[in-house]
C-alpha cells in the first residue's frame, strides 16, 4: 500500500475519427469559399486552419500507460482509474 508507482502518459491519434471528417471538411472549406469569391477564399482558408487545428484535437487521446484506460488530458496528475501518479 505504501508503495509510490508511477506511470507514463501514452498518446494515441486516431486516423478514423470525428477529427479526421473534420479535417477533411477543412480542405474543402477554401475551395466551396472561391464560389463564393476571393473574399470567400480568404474566410474559407481561415477557417480551414481552425478546422484542422480542432480536428487535430478531436483526433488525439490520452492514455494511461499502466491500465491503458483513457485519460481527460495530459495535465491529470494521477490515473482514475488505477490510481498511479504519472511523471
């Protein structure tokens, strides 16, 4: 009981995911603004980037690497479920 384990965070990205249809949506957004015109390119590019960025975030989970249970974040200080500290 007295024993202090520690673990490691274990980072998994998934490929097929929500973030992965979101970022495939933002490579469409530039194109369906040109339709629209250069200022429709300009808005569809900026919110290609967010779209990419957010899917990016969708796309990856965290892990413990002890139980292999998922995680909130990268910032939990210990697992929930197994109740190891992480370094």
């Amino acid at each position: 009981m007295g024993v202090n384990r520690l673990a490691t965070r274990v980072k998994k990205t998934k490929t097929l995911s929500k973030g992965c249809a979101v970022q495939a949506l933002a490579l469409l957004l530039p194109f369906v603004g040109a339709i629209a015109g250069r200022a429709g390119s300009v808005i569809g590019t900026v919110f290609m980037v967010v779209f990419v960025f957010v899917g990016w975030k969708m796309s990856t989970t965290w892990f413990c690497g002890a139980c292999g249970k998922p995680i909130a974040n990268k910032r939990v200080k210990d697992c929930p479920s197994c109740q190891v500290k992480f370094k």
